[in-house]
C-alpha cells in the first residue's frame, strides 16, 4: 500500500455477526472506491478464508457472539502466520466498556475505532495506518520472520533518516532488542527516550528491562510511578507483580496480579501468573477461579489445549482437599463431574488426548479425597492400566496427574518412576503442572513419609522371612496408615497374616477377618501379572487354611 492510498482491488475482509452492519460498513468502502469486499460471520470462518485468500485490509468487529472475540481472532490469525506483515487490522466496537477496550489494545492493531464512526473518519484512519504499515514495512516482516537483528537495523536506518515515525521505530527496536535478550542497549534506548519527553509507555518498557536486568527495586519504583500516574498501564502491574515476586514479596505479588486482573481479566497469562502466585501463597480458591478463567479464555483462543483442563481439575481438588466446610468440599468434587462432562465435548475432542484416561485419574482422586480408597484404586487401574506400569507411555499432558492420583492412593512403586520421567520431561510438561507436581515429590512431608513407609515395609519383610509373621503384618499395618491402598505392602501383609494363621496355636477370627478384609480390598482390580498371579495364589492358601 501506498501513500496515495488506493481502494481499487483491495481485498477487504469484514468480520461482524450484524448483517446490518456488514452492509453499511461495505457501503462505505464502496464509496471509498473498493471493489473486493468479503464477509465472514464467524471468528472460525475467518480464519478459514484467511488460510486460502491474503487479505489487504481486515475490519473485526470485536464482538462477535459465541466463540472468540475480535481481539483472539487477531491473536490467531498473527500466531498462525494466516496474515501477511502488509495487512492492516482493525478492531471495531461499539461498546466502550473499560475491559474489553484493555484487551483489544494489547493486541496492538492497526487501529481500535468505536461506533459510531463516520464514513470520513474511517477513510482517513485507515489512509493513516496504512500509510504507517507500508512506510514500516521492512520492520514488520523482519519481526514476522523473527529475524530481530534485521528489525533493529532497519529501525536504526529510520531513525537516522529522522523519520516522522521516529519514536515508534524506536519503541519496536526495544521489543527486538528484548526478544534478543539484548537488555542492557534496550535500557540505554529507552533513557535516552525518556530524557527528552516522559512517555508512559517507554517508562513501563524501562521498568519491564529492568526487570528482566534483575533490578528488582528499580523495576518496583518505575512500575509503581507508572501506575499511580496511569492505572491502566496493564504492562507495568506484570512487572511490578514479577518483581515482587522475585524478591520473595508473594503476598505484595498477588495482591498487584489481581488488581490488574479486576481491571481486564481477559489475558491467559496474567491469569496464570495469579494462578502460580495463589497456589504459592495457599489461596486454592483464587487458584481455581484463575485457572476457570484460563480454560474458559483458552478454547476460544490460538492457546487452547487440554493442558488448560487438566490444571482446572487439579485446582478444583486441591481446593477441596483443603476444605474443612464438607458440604463446600463435596460440592468441589461435584464441580469435576460437571466440569469432565462439558469437556468431553470440548477437550475430548483432540485426538492426540486421552481424555478416558484422563477421566479416570480425576475421578479416582475424587474418590481418594473422600477417603474411598478401594473404589479409587479400581477407577485407576481400570481407565490407565495401559500407563501405570509403562510411564514412557504417559502423555506430557497426563504425567503430572498419573504421579498425583497414584501418590493418592499410596502407590508408590508405581508414583516414584513417574516422578523420574517427570523429572527428564520438565522442559516439555506445562509449567504449572510440573510445579505442582516438583511441590509434592521435593516436600519433607512427601520424603519423610516415603522413606517411613519404605522402612516399615522393609522391616515387614525382613520379620516374615525371619519366622516372625504377627511382628511383620503389624508392621505392614503400620505402612499401610502411610498408603492404604498399596497393593504391594496389601499382599505382603495378607501373606504374613496366612503363615500366622498357618504356623500359631494362638490364631483368633481377628487374623482371618484382616485377611479376608485384604483380599476382598483388592477384587475387580486389574493388577500386574506378578501381583495378580501373587493374589490368586494367596486366595488358594487362605481357602485351604479356611477349610482346615
């Protein structure tokens, strides 16, 4: 596009579900001279003509009903390269409501225009902008291309040229300069910046690099500046909430994240940074309330993805597990059954997700949180016995819960080799998944009763093997308190029950009911074949000490 702009064999892409919109939006353009006008209702049919047409000019209305809104389908359409660096985007609106106005201008179109317009503002915003995408054009397919030292030399070749587009020029060599990690010539640009005219923007830029320097008390004072003097600088509470952060100030974190969260609660990652803080600092509740907003923001947006479901669930039943209130912990654990059997028709739709298997693992730690640990054991080992014994089979996504709901139920051969394919995983697992499982396997409370348990089954074995069958079922009593439904230390101790039973003149109906109780707790379970061919012949021997 050219300075003398031209209408004439444009395509021009309208996004709106108002017909009558559409037709007085094409009127204008006709007006302006355009002669390739196209509709798409929808968000999704967007992005399916953009995929086969390349489009000069898209005007998206930012509400478009059901689905994604105008700001997510810009989104997408940029993260799935089905727009050229040359296209201009608008966003259009006629409501003015203080979130939804955030949001859109964090996407950064082209343009935000608000109803009404008129047809003589339109034409010159469009001419202006398009103006300013042809003149920069260089620079944003450098940056499309993700070559950020490209974009920074051509930025630097404007700005020697005193260009009228000086200061944006300057403003995007910063942001490849932070892409390139190159922090310390970005900081040095922005004070050069800010010693000629005070600009919110480039004052919340600074306080983001110095951040990212490391500066965290510098990055706490501009933040702060920033925000008292514009409070809806939405960039500079993540820096100060970051900040915070890292100087072990959680609360202070927390606190910042979600005011900026109660201004626009729209954005995936800063619900997500509310989401880690919480769970940091306890509060499961504020942790499922994020984590709800980000599976609901999520499948409407380019990050949708069964990961999003996943740390929903788990936040629910973290939540519950720390619920004193009964009626609110059961009404929780309610929340996962409705909440699996929408998802089925959203997430249980990806092909390259288990979301049986998935069901399982929640529905087992729901059982396991209500302390049913037998009908748990059974959900487990029914819906993964494909995983349990195999975890280089388990999925990234279904890593973290297998560990989870195996620790649940006090399975602990089977949890500790997922915790080392966790651990050779981590670069690949969600971040917030594989931190909710390092929390557990790296606390005292996890190592101290592991290693309880391993000592207490230890010893178990060792008084069985020595003739002293009652001193080892108590001791492997005292391990099962630890992990009620191992099946390992269950077998181990029913053994050591029936060579009591066989071998003592002292016998009473007690032994035979823990053994009868032990096997009973392990029936429609689907074991591994060594456990199974143990219970099966551990079956047999108490019916011969039975009959006799």
């Amino acid at each position: 596009m050219s300075a003398e702009f031209s209408y004439s064999n444009r395509k021009i892409l309208i996004v709106d579900d108002q017909r009558a919109f559409q037709i007085m939006l094409k009127s204008m353009l006709q007006n302006f001279g355009a002669n390739q006008i196209h509709f798409a209702h929808t968000a999704e049919q967007a992005l399916s003509v953009c995929k086969k047409t390349a489009y000069d000019l898209i005007l998206v209305d930012y509400n478009l009903g059901s689905g994604q809104n105008g700001a997510q389908l810009l989104e997408e359409l940029r993260a799935t390269n089905s727009i050229l660096p040359a296209t201009l985007c608008f966003i259009i609106t006629g409501e003015n409501h203080k979130a939804l106005v955030l949001n859109a201008l964090e996407v950064e179109p082209d343009d935000f225009i608000t109803k009404p317009f008129s047809q003589n503002q339109l034409n010159q915003r469009i001419k202006r902008a398009a103006l300013k995408r042809d003149t920069l054009l260089p620079i944003h397919i450098a940056f499309a291309e993700q070559q950020y030292q490209r974009a920074i030399d051509c930025c630097q070749q404007f700005i020697t040229q005193n260009s009228r587009y000086k200061g944006i020029c300057q403003s995007l060599a910063i942001e490849a300069m932070i892409h390139l990690k190159k922090y310390q010539q970005a900081r040095k640009l922005l004070l050069s910046q800010l010693s000629k005219a005070a600009q919110t923007r480039a004052k919340a830029t600074l306080a983001r690099v110095e951040y990212l320097l490391g500066n965290h008390q510098r990055a706490i004072e501009l933040s702060t500046e920033v925000i008292i003097n514009n409070p809806f600088t939405l960039s500079a509470y993540d820096s100060l909430s970051l900040a915070f952060w890292d100087n072990g100030e959680v609360n202070k974190a927390l606190k910042t994240i979600r005011r900026a969260n109660e201004l626009c609660p729209l954005s995936i990652s800063r619900q997500q940074i509310m989401a880690e803080l919480a769970l940091e600092s306890g509060n499961f509740r504020l942790a499922k309330e994020a984590f709800g907003q980000i599976l609901k923001l999520a499948r409407c947006s380019v990050h949708r993805g069964p990961e999003h479901l996943c740390n929903f669930i788990r936040s629910l039943i973290d939540e519950a597990q720390h619920e004193d209130d009964l009626y609110r912990k059961n009404r929780l654990l309610q929340e996962v059954g409705n909440v699996l059997f929408k998802a089925r028709h959203e997430e249980g739709q990806d092909k390259a997700f288990d979301f049986n298997a998935f069901e399982g693992l929640s529905q087992a730690r729901v059982l396991a949180t209500k302390g049913e640990i037998r009908q748990a054991k059974r959900v487990l080992f029914s819906s993964n016995q494909n995983y349990i014994q195999k975890p280089k089979l388990v999925s990234n996504v279904l890593l973290t819960d297998t560990f989870l709901t195996l620790h649940s139920v006090g399975e602990y051969e089977y949890a500790m080799p997922m915790i080392e394919e966790l651990k050779s995983r981590q670069n690949d697992i969600n971040h917030l998944a594989y931190k909710v499982a390092n929390k557990v396997y790296q606390s005292q409370e996890f190592s101290s009763e592991i290693a309880t348990f391993k000592e207490l089954n230890q010893r178990g074995i060792e008084a069985h093997n020595h003739g002293d069958y009652r001193q080892a079922y108590q001791l492997f009593a005292k391990a099962l308190r630890l992990a009620p439904g191992n099946t390992g230390v269950i077998l181990n101790r029913i053994q050591s029950i029936l060579k009591y039973l066989a071998t003592s003149d002292q016998r009473s109906i007690q032994e035979f009911e823990e053994c009868k109780i032990g096997l009973q707790s392990l029936e429609g379970i689907q074991l591994s074949p060594s456990h199974s061919d143990r219970l099966k012949a551990l079956k047999d021997e108490f019916e011969i000490i039975v009959r006799s």
